[in-house]
C-alpha cells in the first residue's frame, strides 16, 4: 500500500511539474503577438513582466512559512489554481488589448509559481528520500516536456495566426482538468514543522540559523541562482532575443525555443545516468560549461543559424542544475524540507524575478548584451559546482541496506 500511495504521489507531482511548463511557454511563444497588441517597447514589456516579478516575490516568500505550517499540499492546490486563472487573465488582456490586464496576469502567474513549485519541489525532495531514487531531475523533466508541448502547440496557434485570447484559454482548460486529476495523490501533512526530527535544531530557534548560516548550503544557492537565471532568461526572452536580436520572425523565433525546451527535457530525463554513473558535482560542472558555450555564441556570433543551434547547448546545460542543487539541499543536514525550501526560494527569485532585469538592461543595451550578464554568472556555477558533493546519486538496484550505507557515505 505504501509503495502504492508513493507512486500514485510521484505521479502526481509530474502533473504539477508539467502544468506550469505547459503555461510558461504557451505564453512565452506569443510574447511576439502580445506585444504587438500591447505596442509596447521592449523596455515596456519589461514592465509588464514587473507583475511577474511581484507575484514571484509574494509567492515565494509566503511558501516557505506556509510549507512549514499547512505542508506542501495546500500551497500546491492554491498555486496551482492561480496559474490556471492566470492564462485567463493573461489571454483576456491580450484580446481586449489591456497591459494593465496582462500584468494583472503575470502577477497571479508568478504568486502561483513562485508559491506552489517551492512546495512542489518540497513534496518532490520528501519522495526521492522515500524511494531513495534519482527522481527531481525526471520531475523536472515534466516542467520541460510541459514547456516543449506549449511551445509546440503556440508555434501552431503563430502560425495559424489562432487569437492569443482563445489560445490561453484552451490552455487554462486543459491545465484545470489535470490539477482536478492529480490533486488527490498528494498526501496531506507531510513537509511541514511537525515532520522535523527532534534531532533537527531543538526547536524554532535553534533550526533557523543553522540552516540559513550553513555555508555549503548557501554555496548550492549560489548554483541554483545561477542556473535558475540561465532558464528563466531563456523562457522570458528567447522568442524575442531571437527575433529582435538575430532578425528571426516570430514563428522561427519560437521554433528555437521549443528547441530550448527539447534540449532542457532530453538533459532532465537522461541525466540520471550520468549522475548515478559521475556523481552530483561533475554533472553540475559540465552542465554549466555547455550553458556557458550556448549562450556565448547565442550573444557574440553573428550567424542567425548557427545561434539557434547553440541554444540546444544552452538548454542542455541549464537543465540539471536546479534539481541537482535542490537533491543535495535535501541531504546537506537536518530540516530537509527548510533547506530544500530556502534552495528552492532562491531559485525561483532567479528564475522569475532576473529576466524582467534583462528587459530594462536590454531597452539600453540590446537583448543580446543583456544576456552577458546571465553568461558571467552560469560561469560562476562551474566554480561552485563542488558543493553539491562528489558522492553519486544510489542506483535505483541497490537493497535497502546498500541504499542507506550509501546515503550514510560522506
């Protein structure tokens, strides 16, 4: 029954990875269309993603204290229901049109992203412990697939030239039918206060500061960070960055970030291999070399082709490191579900709150040399790749007791 209920939960969890990459990029594909409606300037699209960036900030910091005293599964349910209404509203704004409306939107997009995946990956960290698997790379995994069968879908409606307005809420529809489908699965109670051994702190006080002054925990922040920035830099801008910055039209402007989808969905799902084979900070280090290849040709080279293909290296290199980095949180000490929620807090600034940032660097500079920014900090993760440990993730053939003399290994 247990084994049951675990992957009935994990199952789940795929579902709330897989709607909010659904969403993002089914809005990401028509960020053309939608500012064409809205006429608006690239430093004003900038702007409109400030509701992003809002939202983002909101949810992300209520999620931890709530995780810590509801547990994962209500702020899942909650974050969840504002994507939903958030590609109603986002479509809305686009048809009528109204900018106000759209960053309305954004907001709710952001409240429920930067709130209910910090839960998501809590819930997530609590079931890799529980099968003592290789199992946040999958998961994320489905936040790509997500992305790459939005992109697909909002390449077509381009295409097609289908109304953003009915586009999104079809999207919405679909995202509403499988929360209602998976929300059952995830269990109640788990994640929160009540869930911290004893052993953990000796109570409120004395657990955090140990988790915010863990050194090593801080350092796998910084991986996530930047990381987080490299992907969330890419599902604002790409379309963009490619049309305005390559001469790209709209429809080959998505196109190349459906590839960036593909490429961050290929590194998710095959990644458990060379983790199990290589072990945590080796892939953290390639990881961030190949990110810091594409994004390099993608902002000094010239050739419209050969930047388009460079995005592959770039999604690549940015799928492994947020699960990476969030599986290690979760065993650096006690309080795993404190430290897999501060990792998680600080992805997810990066990941929602930076790339407005590139919107008012490039109003100035260009969406090309804005990116320099993101390519000096993907840099920097290669240096801290080390602090998510050199020990491999456990084979999933291993018995039990093999399993937890690994885990118990330095």
């Amino acid at each position: 029954m247990i084994d049951s209920a675990v992957r009935r939960r994990r199952r789940a969890l795929f579902v709330f990875f897989l709607i909010p990459g659904l969403s993002m990029s089914s809005w990401v594909t028509r960020t053309p269309d939608v500012r064409d409606r809205l006429g608006a300037s690239t430093g004003e699209m900038g702007l409109v993603l400030f509701g992003l960036s809002v939202g983002s900030m909101l949810g992300i910091l209520g999620s931890g204290p709530l995780v810590s005293r509801f547990g994962p599964r209500p702020v899942i349910g909650a974050g969840t229901a504002l994507i939903v209404l958030s590609m109603l509203l986002i479509g809305l704004g686009a048809g009528t049109p109204s900018a106000p409306a759209v960053t309305a939107g954004l907001f709710l997009f952001g409240a429920g992203m930067g709130g209910g995946e910090v839960a998501v990956n809590v819930d997530g960290a609590e079931v890799e412990r529980l099968t003592r698997r290789t199992v946040l790379p999958a998961l994320h995994g489905f936040f790509s697939l997500g992305t790459v069968i939005g992109a697909g879908v909002g390449i077509a409606c381009t295409a097609a030239s289908v109304p953003v307005s009915w586009h999104l809420a079809a999207v919405a529809l679909i995202c509403a039918a499988l929360f209602a489908h998976a929300y059952r699965a995830v269990p109640a109670g788990t994640g929160g206060a009540r869930d911290v051994p004893e052993h953990a702190g000796g109570g409120e006080e004395g657990r955090r500061p140990a988790v915010w002054k863990d050194r090593r925990l801080l350092l796998i922040g910084g991986i996530v960070l930047t990381m987080a920035l490299a992907e969330g830099a890419a599902n604002d801008w790409l379309p963009l960055l490619m049309v305005d910055g390559h001469g790209m039209d709209p429809a080959l402007g998505s196109a190349v970030y459906a590839g960036f989808a593909a490429a961050m969905a290929i590194g998710r799902f095959g990644g458990g291999f060379f983790i199990d084979r290589f072990g945590r900070a080796p892939v953290v280090r390639a990881s961030a070399l190949s990110a810091a290849l594409g994004l390099a040709v993608v902002v000094f080279v010239d050739v419209p082709l050969v930047a388009g293909a460079a995005v592959f290296f770039w999604g690549l290199g940015a799928s492994l490191g947020f699960p990476l980095a969030l599986s290690a949180a979760g065993d650096s000490g006690p309080d795993s579900a404190a430290r897999v929620s501060l990792v998680a807090t600080i992805g997810y600034v990066a990941f929602l709150v930076g790339p407005p940032g590139l919107g008012f660097l490039g109003d100035h500079y260009g969406l090309r040399a804005a990116m320099t920014a993101v390519l000096v900090l993907v840099a920097v993760a290669i240096l801290l790749a080390p602090a998510v440990g050199t020990r491999p993730a456990t084979p999933a053939h291993r018995l039990p007791e093999q399993r937890q003399a690994s885990a118990d290994s330095p």
